[in-house]
C-alpha cells in the first residue's frame, strides 16, 4: 500500500496536534521505555523526533519514556541492537545489512531515507598534488569503516582498477579526520558532502570524487528493530512508524524549518543540506518496495563480493511490512 500524496498530507496536518493516535489498547503490553538508536549526529527523522520530541508526546499518555541515543559508527548501533540494548535503530544500509546477515534477531520495518543523491565524496588537501582517486594509491586515507560511505569508496576504487587494499585505511570520523587532513597526518578523507563542506568552502580541501555521479549505487537506509521488541510490543512499533510517516510529512511540508533544525543539531550548513536536498524533497517515507528490497540485494551482492559482509541476509525473514500496515491504519482511524 502506497502512502499517497492526500494521505501525507493528513499525516502532516495530524502531526500538528489535532487529534491524538489512538491509544493503546488496555491489555497491550507496554515497555518500560523505548530506546531507539542511530549514526551520530542522527538521521533527519532522528533529529526532528530529538528537537521536536513528538516520540515523547506520543507516548506521554502511557508514561513510557523515549530515550535517543547516537553512535560513532553504525557497527556499534547494530551490536546494541543485537544483544537488546536498543530497540530500534536508523542506520545506513551496510551496518543494517551486516546484523541480517549475522543471523541476529532483527527485522526491517521501515526506511529511514532512501535519497536518490549520492552525497559520498572524497576530498583531499587543496594544496596537495593528489587531484583524483587514481592518486590515491598508497596513501593516507580516512573514513569511518562498514558504513555507506566504506561501500562507495569500494565501488570508487574500482572504477579505476583499485581496491581498499591500495591504500592506507585509518578508521576516523571527521571530528578527528578533518583536523588530521589539515596537518597532513592524512591525505583524503571519505565523508558525506554536506560533513566536509566547510572544509571545501574554506578552500583547506578540494573533491577528487563526486558521489553524485553515481545515483545508481544509492540504496536506503532501513529501519530495524530488535525481534523480541517488535514481537512483545507490536501496537507499540506500529505506533512508532506511525509518528515516522507523520514526521516525514511534516518534513516535506515544513522544509525551511527541517532544514534550519537539521542545520542546528549537525553543525553543517544550510545551503550544503539544501544542495543534499533540491527540490525541497526529504525522501523519508518509511514504506519498502520492492525496488528498495532489490536495492539492498545490490548492495548486499556488492558488499560480499568485496568483504565486507559475512553471512547471506534471508530478506523473507527480515522484512516486515506489517507494522507499516498497522501504522496506516492508525492513521487512518484518526481520519475517520
């Protein structure tokens, strides 16, 4: 079932506080609080849910506190949510991938974004003789490992006969791999273009690859949950992508103040988010097609034939749509 452009639009509206979701019925069960995870700073959903608190409204009723908790890399958000430390988490598709794979408890509910923009770049000193990725064979180069970003490098590499092999891998985020560019300890960094555009602006780096050359590499980033939470607790879950759905309404709808927030919470500049953006389009939408289910299979085929994912993910028993059915139709009865 397709969440039309009318029924995004009554999702917006209903997320400024009309009318609140029905409640939960009294002999469902409740947790003692709903802990929900994702990639530091946080995904835009993430972010609008932590600045906005609409998870903690929607739940206020029942008393059940909402904890949002962020990870320096996706592996460390997986590994919370397998062993139950998390309930949820908004990862990129390599780290959600890899959890399937593993046999872990785990399903997928839900998207977190599927953007058509390759936002990965690579950028290396401004005043530095490396001006393209065939430079960069032997080098000093950083980038956070099994996320999205470790994947694209790969396929970057690749197009010019090269492996993560050639080069020197140090595992730095861009709070220490930007400062470590600047004193030349490294000699590229692979980052999201909106992190490194500050870099780029103050002309201390240049792009010697553009992700955005290659749509076709883009796949989206799943919403997974911890099995025994989803089975404990379904009217629970289905009321949390009912808020989702709502949020990425309200997104679309309200794109100046997404965009000022998102700015707020991740320190990047507006007009970097906006370029990450065009059109005003969030692409948040939690539904999975089946175009998103062959995406990720891509994305899994190319990340096995590259080591980088151990284990064959059974999409039959990971995906689950219903919860997704059930936020609708909750949405629906607030309609009617």
């Amino acid at each position: 079932m397709t969440l039309t452009r009318r029924a995004f639009g009554l999702a917006a509206a209903a997320l400024l506080g009309t009318t609140a979701l029905p409640a939960l019925a009294q002999d469902a069960a409740l947790p003692d609080a709903i802990r929900i995870g994702s990639t530091a700073p946080g995904h835009l959903k993430f972010i609008l849910f932590r600045n906005l608190h609409l998870l903690e409204k929607e739940f206020e009723a029942e008393g059940i506190p909402v904890e949002l908790v962020t990870f320096d890399g996706g592996s460390e958000a997986s590994v919370a949510l397998g062993s139950g430390q998390l309930d949820l988490m908004y990862t990129g598709n390599n780290p959600a991938l890899r959890l399937a794979a593993s046999g872990a408890d785990v399903k997928a509910v839900g998207l977190s974004s599927w953007n058509p923009l390759n936002e990965t770049v690579v950028i290396a000193r401004a005043d530095g003789d490396i001006d393209s990725i065939d430079d960069l064979k032997g080098h000093n180069v950083a980038y956070l490992q099994g996320t999205v970003r470790h994947s694209n490098f790969a396929k970057a590499l690749e197009t010019v006969g090269l492996s993560t092999d050639d080069v020197e891998s140090f595992n730095f985020g861009i709070e220490t791999a930007g400062p470590a560019l600047a004193r030349g300890d490294i000699d590229a960094i692979v980052e999201s273009r909106s992190t490194v555009q500050t870099l780029i602006d103050q002309g201390l780096a240049k792009v010697i690859f553009d992700g955005a050359e290659h749509p076709e590499w883009v796949s989206p980033y799943p919403i997974t949950v911890n099995g025994e939470f989803a089975r404990r607790y379904p009217e629970v879950l289905a009321r949390i992508l009912a808020v989702d759905i709502q949020t990425a309404a309200w997104a679309d709808a309200h794109p100046d103040e997404t965009i000022r927030i998102f700015a707020e919470e991740t320190g990047r500049p507006e007009d970097a988010i906006r370029a990450t953006y065009p059109d005003n389009q969030f692409h948040q939408s939690p539904e999975i097609t089946q175009a998103a289910i062959d995406s990720l299979r891509d994305e899994e085929s190319f990340m096995a034939a590259n080591g980088l994912i151990e284990g064959q993910v059974d999409y039959d028993a990971w995906i689950d749509t219903s919860y997704y059915q059930a936020a609708l139709g909750l949405l629906q009865a607030r309609t009617n």
